[in-house]
C-alpha cells in the first residue's frame, strides 16, 4: 500500500477507534481515544470557547500595540545580545555577588521596589532572607552529569574555536509578567483556511505542505476551562505536587507526577524515537534519518505509531521530539534531531507532534533552546543574537507549538548567561509571549537552577531533584516552592497558572478518559510487579523498513553499479556489516559501537527487540539469487580484507560513525564525535578494499556527515550510500537499496564538506570546573550550507542532495501570489506588504495570516528514466540583496512518487512567515524591501528553474 493510503487507513482506525488490532493487549486498544466520525470543531465548540476565542482583529491590533511598548526594553536589549547580557525586565536590579556566601540560591541586594516585606525560609538546607530585589546565582555548581563537570586532559579535538570563557554566576531577572493565561492572539476560526481543530484529529498530512493552518485554540481553551476548575479545588500543597517531580520515591519512568486527590498523576518518558528502557517495543529511525526523507507522510506516521507505543505502554509525555539544530557537525546529539535546516527542522518537528499526539500522547519539543553541544552542557552560555535566535533556533519551537504541542523542555545550557530554565526572554518572552505557546515548560533533568524559575515560566521540574543522582539534597520547588508562595515571594496566580498548564495539556490530549496505567518499570526490565512486558510493536517494523529505506541517500553511482543485479559473488567488508559481539542491547543506553550501528548513544534511544544486520538481510537475498557470499569483519586488518575481495564481484563496505549525549563516552568521544573521521579504521579499509577490487560500494550508517574526501573520488569506489540510523530494520533497508526494491530518494539534511574546518563552527572546549563557557553564535545565520553557499565554499555533496535509479526533469515555473480571501486581517497584511514589521503580541510569531499560503509556487516533474521513483523537488528563496539572508533557503518540499515518463504537476505554497526577516528593532516580522526571486531543484545547489516572487 503506499504511505499515503496506509496514513488514510491508520487514521481511520485511529478515529475509529479500530486500533484495537493494532495494539494487541484488550487493555491497550479499550484505551483508545473513541471518537464518532465527528470532528472536533463541533465537538469542543462551547459557549465558553466562543468567548474567550472571539478575540476580533481591533483587539489584536490594540493588544499588539501595547504589548510593543513593553517590548521595548527587550528590543534594546536584543540590539546589544551580541554583547550577551541577559534580558533585564524593569524591576530586576541584580547585581552578580559572586561569593561561595551565596549557596543559599538568593540573596539580598539592595532594595528598590517589589515585595518589601524581609522574608526567610530555607533553600536546600540552608537559610535564607529576602528582600526587595533578588539575585539569583547558579548554585550549586552543576554538575550534572558528573562526568562533564571536569575536563578532559588529554586528547581533545583538533578544532577549539577557544573564544573566551566565562566565570561567576548570571543574574536571573525576575519578570513583571502577570501570569495568566493567555489565549493566542488570533481571529475565529475561519474554515476552510483555519479550522478548529483537536490535536486527537489533526488535519490530514500533506506532502507539499498543509494548506491549512491548524487553530488548536478552541480545544485549548476546553482543556483550560477543565484544568482551571480542577485546580481551583487543590490546595496550595497539591498545587505545588502537580509542579514537582517525584524524586524520592521508588519511580516507574524517568519522570513522574505523582497522584494528587483523583487524579492519577503523570508518567514522563524518553525517547524522540521509541519508548526508552522497556521491552516489546519498537525502535525506530532517528530524527535525522526521517528528516532525510523530506517526506512529511513519514514524518507524520513515525509520529503516530511511536504515539501508539508510547500509549500502549501507559507515557503520559512523550520526551520527543528532539530539535536541536546540528550548528556543529561533532554535536553529540544531532542525530536525535532533525538535521542542520530550520525550515526542514520545522516541518519534521510539525508532523511528529501531529503523530503523536493524535494518539492521545502529549509531546515534548526539546530541548528549548540553543543546545548544540555535548561538552560541558550545563556549564556553557549560547550567546545567540535575537535574529538568529528567531530565524533558526526558536523555528522549530515555533512549528511544534503551531503543532499543538503539551509541552516544552527547557535545556541545560545558559542563553545569553541566563541558564535556559529560568531564562525569562526565552519562556516567557518568546516561548509563552511571542510564540503563544499555552502548554507547560518542563526542564530538563537536573537543569533547574533555582525557586524563583517559576517567575521565569519554568513549569514543571524534572526529574524533581536538585541533584539527579543524590534525591535526598532535596528540590528546588516542592516544599521550597510552597513557602515561596505562602511567604507571596511567588504569586497565587503564579502557581495557579503552573499547575493549570500542566493540567491542561492532559485534558488537551482526552488523557481523563480511559488512558492506560503504566505497565512497565524504566529502572528493570524485572520487576514483576510493575513490569507487565506487554507487546506495543504492532506491525510497526514495516514502517522502519519504509523510512529506513526513504532515508538512504545515494551519493554516488557510477555507471549503473547500483542497483546490484544479482551478482555472482559478494564480499561484505567491515564490521557495521554484521551484528556485535554483545548483542544490539549489550551497552547500556546504547553506548557502545560495534556491528551494525542503528542508533547513536544516550536518553534518545530505546531498548531493540532485535536488530538486523546488513549481513542477515543480504543473505536472504543471495541465496534468491544463487549469489556466493562472505565476509570480512576485521576491521583493522587491511591486507587481510584487500586480499580477500580480490575476484569477487562486488565489495560493499559497510562503515559508521557514532556520537550520543554527554554522559556516556565511547572510544573516547564525550558525547560529541571528537573528530568527522569515520570510526574503526573505515578509511584505510576503504582505501584497502578499493585497490583491490575496482567494484567497491561504501554504506555509511553515521549520525551525521563525516569528511570522506581520502576516498570519495576514487573510481574504485563505485557506489556510496549515506544511510544514517536506520533502527531495528537497518539491515533490510539497506537491502532494499542496494538491491533497487526501493528507488533511493533520501537527501543529505546536511552538508557533508570536504574537510572539517570547511564548516567554520566548532565545539568549544577547555576550561576547568568553575568556568562557564562562552559559546558566541557569532556566524549568526551562516552555518551548514547557508555558509558554503555564502562564502562560496565548495563541499563534497550539499545539503539536499540525493541521487535516485532515475532521472526526472523539471519544466513549466508558475510563481503566483494567492488570492487572500480571508478579510479578517487585511489591514496586517497590507502593513506586511508595505514592509511594516509586525506588530508585537501574544501569540504574534503564530498569527495564523502569517502563516496561511501567500505565494503558490507550481511546476512540473517528469521520470524521465526508466525505474519508477520517488523525487524530492525543493524550493529555494533567494532574498533581496541587502536584507542580510543567505543567498539560498528552503522554503517547500515535495515528494512524489512517479512511474517512468509520467508527469506531475507540483504545487507548493509559501506563506508571509517565510518571506520575512525578524526586525530586531521593531521586535517584528518583516519583508524585506527588494526582489525575491525563488529556485527549484534536486538540491540546495542543483536548481532546475528559478523565477522571480511577484510580491
Ligand atoms: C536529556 C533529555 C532526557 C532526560 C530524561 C536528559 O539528560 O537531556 O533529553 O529527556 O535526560 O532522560
């Protein structure tokens, strides 16, 4: 069936309920959400939603123009980020102390407004006063995980950009933010451009792009009017417990709400790509390997099956997706996300929430924001200015709360020196401000610096604990929160406002009706009594077969070696081609690198129920075919494996690269790949087998781009295929590959260079345990092939590229702008088309004009080769000289399935939003004055057509 159909048919089952086949335990499908063929938009319309979503386009227009005013102290301090100050709102006088006296995490300062009265209480054990302004420190020194609280010694990569350190602690302003929750800003729902919709039944995904921009707000506001009346019965107490973590007791997932009155409380667990630590369960493709198949049914689907999964086994929030933006090719973690493009970033963060939550699972975008390394993590500041921070960073934050996200995860790092989980710019201004996000922001684990965050828009802490692996040091919030509030340090309206986001999201995602207990133990597999071992998998493996497949990218293909037409004899060269030694779950949290390499290392991954190998899957294929095979495992044993491909027809190597999060180190890599060298000796294997046999074929399994350049060229090497992490199907998928069962369609969702230094962004290292680094994001929009293309640097194959069986060419260009027969915001779009910046408000980066189709893009794709195959056209805007983007950004992507000599006609849409430039000064959304002119192509380099933009 192809993947269109089959996401009809799983969502129909999904409505319908029927996935009770699909989820074979009774207990798992009764669960479901039920629903009649009605869709939500009558189902949650309510007197209640009427009113408070009728908020009319004056209000809009008046509310964003107050909202500017007090904008205006972020806006001069986003002219100055580059100089890294935090954010200081007016009544946040804080001078940093920096003094061990300080381990109390408050101190006095002098007094000038704010609550007057002295106030005492006792903070992790030791006693505090308060008065009038506060100061906040990072206290204690973080020093989660422990292992990167001191540096290495030996052995670090070659590359330190070694811009300056920090020391001392940052201030935390305290906000004037009232505190209440706030509906975004927008007009009634408007069929058929802004239905109403419930994240239980999301529009149906469309590969060129939704037409549609989804309002979630009626259902918001139901979940609201439920959690608002559950909160109002609490006392401050339970209020409190519904905020903090379980870090004390015995616990069954790596997060958990404990029960308060009749409600049952929250299981939180990893991963962004299957449910971590249990069993029977499925582990999917990472984040990077569905990005590569720019295919958005994929995106959506994974989604919805990890929805099931994660459903079936009881996870109230799913820890995923990940979408940290790859800036540094070593960056431990960029496999779990989405790759180096924010647009394409957006798109996959989008469909993946749709997924899951459609299901009824509430998601978690994370880790918000600025997290692109490993090294030293919770001791390091992104210093990111405010336009960058808004056209790359903050974009896919921005897309997964458009997607109806529940909830938000706060990183370890500091931005612009203020630690990201009470960094009041980042929560409250943009994520809950700007962005209109309703849900809750939970902070990573161990990544909450202080009681006062609260004031700052952290919502939830995780795991609970000040210290991750001490729980008996006790919390930041828990009792210490209760007395902030009692004592009128934190407000009432404050806590209700914590305690009903968190709420919400569960009533958002129907998680009152029937949802299942959770039926397994993340500590042991063995617990007899928690662990009910029950089976999620469904017929999930054939969709990681599919992605697996999708996600493959054909880099190189000479003269028809692929794909393989039963040869007589088959060498398999190298140890990713065969299964390891201690078995796919032999390292804990998947650290370790031997054998076929599925998935990278750390909380983004999941237990496998099995893993197959290159080696199992080509042999099924060999004894079809009559094929001879064998193999070579011995990785560093170059004579060996040149001298045993000689005469056979065909030499495949496989090799990998492996990276993971921080507080697992392999071969010596601290989370973050010390260098882009392939791992076990892949070059000299390479080089070795090639010399021999003049039909060698390299599969690349690597978290990211690795530098290939020793070998890429050589005419020996006849084939290379960058198959990324491919999960428990990694073997069959590439099978298919290699064997043309599937047309190769996947496409780099980076640049792989020529040489490391090409990419211009390093890791940071060095410093002691004191040192907070200074991380400055000083290339500002140019990293990955936005640089390449700026500074005319040349790599070895560019972001987008892929090759395919086939050929396709691309005919007949039609840029048009759209009729806007929306007439709720004309006055807005006409400001936007005159170049005004938008105006600030709630909500505002999310209004739904901004975001409608504007420019519709259409043209023709035609197979012209002999295979049928999948091709993924891709549209690129150039903006106007002078307005400081680079000279090429995706902006649409197709994928389309064609049979030879067919034609399709493509239509891609483009909205305001992704014509715009943030205006730091106005703290706006704005067009830049001059020509757009766009191209589409086969790849950030390759453009078949180019017209211009008649705006
Ligand atoms: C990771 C998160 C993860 C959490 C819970 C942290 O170390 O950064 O991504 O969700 O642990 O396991």
């Amino acid at each position: 069936m192809r993947l269109a159909a089959r996401l009809a048919a799983l969502s129909a089952l999904v409505l319908t309920a029927v996935s009770v086949g699909a989820l074979p335990s009774s207990a798992v499908a009764s669960s479901l959400p039920v629903a009649s063929s009605a869709v939500a938009s009558s189902a949650i319309a309510s007197s209640d939603v009427a009113s408070s979503a009728a908020v009319s386009s004056g209000v809009e227009v008046s509310s964003a123009v107050s909202a500017a005013s007090s904008y205006a102290i972020s806006s001069a301090a986003a002219s100055s980020y580059a100089a890294s100050s935090a954010v200081v709102t007016s009544y946040a006088v804080s001078s940093a102390i920096a003094s061990s006296a300080v381990s109390s995490a408050i101190s006095a300062s002098a007094a000038t407004s704010a609550p007057s009265v002295p106030l005492t209480g006792e903070v992790s054990g030791v006693s505090y006063t308060v008065s009038s302004t506060y100061t906040i420190y990072g206290d204690p020194v973080p020093t989660n995980p422990p292992s990167l609280a001191t540096s290495p010694t030996a052995g670090e990569p070659p590359y330190n950009s070694g811009s300056g350190t920090e020391v001392g602690w940052q201030t935390l302003s305290i906000s004037s933010y009232a505190f209440s929750s706030f509906p975004v800003v927008s007009p009634t729902p408007l069929p058929p451009v802004f239905p109403s919709y419930s994240p239980l039944y999301p529009p149906p995904v469309e590969n060129s792009g939704s037409q549609i921009v989804p309002d979630f707000s009626d259902a918001w506001d139901v979940a609201f009017a439920k959690a608002e009346a559950f909160v109002s019965g609490l006392t401050l107490e339970q209020k409190v417990n519904i905020t903090t973590g379980e870090y004390q007791e015995p616990i069954l997932c790596v997060g958990n709400i404990a029960p308060v009155a009749d409600w049952p409380g929250l299981c939180l667990q990893d991963s962004p790509l299957g449910v971590r630590d249990t069993d029977f369960n499925t582990l999917f493709p990472a984040g990077i390997t569905v990005a590569a198949t720019f295919n958005r049914t994929m995106m959506r689907l994974r989604g919805l099956e990890m929805g099931q999964e994660f459903r079936g086994k009881g996870v109230n929030v799913a820890l995923g997706p990940m979408m940290n933006m790859g800036r540094v090719a070593q960056g431990g973690r960029n496999w779990e996300g989405f790759g180096t493009d924010a647009f394409l970033s957006g798109e996959a963060a989008y469909e993946t929430v749709l997924g899951l939550q459609s299901v009824g699972v509430q998601a978690c975008a994370k880790h918000y924001v600025d997290y692109e390394q490993e090294y030293k993590r919770t001791q390091e500041s992104s210093n990111v200015d405010d336009r960058t921070q808004h056209e790359i960073y903050q974009k896919p934050f921005l897309r997964a709360v458009m997607a109806g996200s529940a909830s938000v995860m706060c990183s370890y790092n500091m931005i612009n020196d203020t630690y990201a989980c009470e960094n009041d710019r980042t929560l409250n201004q943009l994520l809950k401000g700007e962005i209109g996000f309703r849900g809750y922001v939970m902070s990573d684990w161990g990544a909450q610096m202080s009681t006062l965050s609260a004031v700052a828009g952290l919502d939830m802490t995780m795991a609970g604990g000040i210290h991750l692996s001490t729980p008996d040091g006790g919390s930041w919030w828990g009792p210490n929160l209760t007395a902030f509030v009692d004592n009128g340090t934190i407000s009432m309206a404050r806590m209700d406002d914590m305690a009903t986001r968190i709420m919400a999201g569960y009533y958002l995602l129907g998680q009152d009706n029937n949802y299942p207990n959770v039926s397994f133990n993340a500590s042991s597999l063995y617990d007899t009594v928690h662990d009910k071992h029950i089976d999620v998998q469904a017929d999930h493996y054939k969709l990681v077969r599919e992605i697996g497949g999708a996600g493959a990218v054909l880099l190189k293909n000479t003269d028809g070696a692929l794909p393989l037409n039963k040869p007589r004899s088959i060498i398999l060269v190298g140890s990713d081609a065969g299964n390891g030694a201690m078995g796919a779950n032999g390292y804990s949290d998947r650290g370790g690198d031997d054998g076929i390499l599925g998935v990278g290392w750390g909380s983004g991954t999941a237990n496998y129920p099995y893993l197959v190998s290159p080696a199992a899957a080509i042999q099924e294929r060999a004894r079809l075919d009559g094929s001879s095979l064998t193999n070579w495992y011995l990785d560093w044993d170059t004579e060996g494996a040149a001298s045993a491909v000689e005469q056979v027809d065909v030499a495949i190597v496989f090799v990998n690269s492996d990276s993971g999060e921080g507080y697992i180190t392999v071969d010596g890599n601290w989370g973050d790949r010390d260098n882009l060298t392939l791992w076990h000796n892949a070059d000299n294997l390479i080089q070795a087998v090639a010399a021999a046999n003049n039909n060698t074929i390299v599969v690349a399994h690597s978290v990211g781009p690795s530098i290939i350049d020793s070998w890429a060229e050589n005419p020996n090497v006849t084939g290379i295929i960058w198959a990324n992490v491919a999960g428990q199907e990694a073997g069959n998928a590439i099978t298919d590959v290699l064997y043309g069962a599937v047309n190769p369609s996947g496409r780099l969702p980076y640049t792989i260079a020529k040489a490391l230094e090409d990419y211009g962004v390093f890791l940071i290292l060095g410093g002691d345990n004191d040192t907070i680094l200074s991380i400055p994001y000083t290339e500002g929009l140019f990293y990955d092939y936005r640089r390449f293309d700026q500074y005319n640097i040349t790599p070895r194959y560019e972001f987008g590229f892929g090759l395919s069986y086939t050929t396709f060419e691309y005919y007949n260009l039609a840029v048009s702008v759209l009729p806007q027969y929306d007439p709720t915001d004309l006055a807005l779009e006409a400001a936007w088309e005159a170049g005004v910046p938008t105006p600030q408000g709630e909500g505002s980066s999310t209004a739904f004009w901004l975001h409608r189709p504007y420019v519709q893009v259409q043209f023709e794709v035609q197979n012209t080769g002999a295979l049928a195959g999948t091709e993924i056209p891709q549209v690129y805007v150039h903006f106007p000289t002078g307005s400081g983007e680079p000279p090429s950004l995706l902006k649409g992507f197709d994928a389309i399935y064609l049979e030879p000599g067919e034609v399709q006609t493509v239509t891609i849409t483009i909205p305001r939003y992704e014509l715009s430039i943030w205006d730091i000064i106005a703290q706006g959304w704005s067009k830049p004055e001059g020509s757009f002119t766009l191209s589409v192509g086969a790849s950030s380099r390759d453009f078949r057509l180019t017209g211009p933009i008649p705006i």
